[in-house]
C-alpha cells in the first residue's frame, strides 16, 4: 500500500474512527511508527537529528507537509530529536489521514 500518492480528506465531526484490525493494516506502511492504543488510539514516532538546527528544519518540512494536506500532528522539538503523534480529533482516534502524513514524513527522511 502506497499512501505516498494519497491525499487527506475531510472527516466529519462524529465518524468512526479506524477499527483495530484496519490500524494495524495501515502500520505496517509506515515503517518506524509505533501504534499507541490509549484514548485517543494514535501513531507515533521519535526520530533522532545530528543537530538540534536539523530536527528543527525537519520539523518546519513536517509542518509544510501538514499544511498542504491540511493535517497536522503535533510535534515536539527536542535536543536533536523531534517526536511527531498523529490521530484525527473528529473522530477521536486514528483515520487514514494519519496514516497518509505518516507515509509523507517517512518519505521525507
């Protein structure tokens, strides 16, 4: 499954989020993220920098993604490390729009 090619879409307030059964389908595109299954369900990934100027300048790349497809994670900027969790606030918990910025942020890399 390429989510690379894929665009998020919007989700009404009210859906249901993602079964089990389809995050665990969808993880296994997203090579490096971790399933976190409390509530809200997200995925989540730590990725380690060289610098602290190079986790901040993947994070402003990160953000840029986001904005394009209108989705965006929460991130936290560390001492070269930045720590990025997805979910969909709309449906409490994970959607494929998670997924797919997941599949743009590893592709960045």
């Amino acid at each position: 499954m390429n989510l690379n090619n894929e665009h998020c879409t919007p989700i009404a307030a009210g859906s249901a989020p993602l079964s089990d059964r389809d995050e665990d389908e969808y993880l296994e595109s997203v090579a490096g993220w971790d399933l976190v299954r409390e509530t809200p369900h997200k995925i989540k990934r730590e990725i380690k920098f060289g610098t602290y100027m190079d986790g901040a300048d993947f994070a402003h790349e990160v953000a840029a993604i986001a904005d394009a497809e209108n989705h965006h994670p929460a991130m936290h900027v560390y001492y070269k490390k930045v720590v990025i969790e997805l979910y969909t606030h709309s449906v409490e918990g994970l959607s494929k729009n998670d997924f797919i910025i997941a599949a743009k942020v590893n592709n960045a890399l």
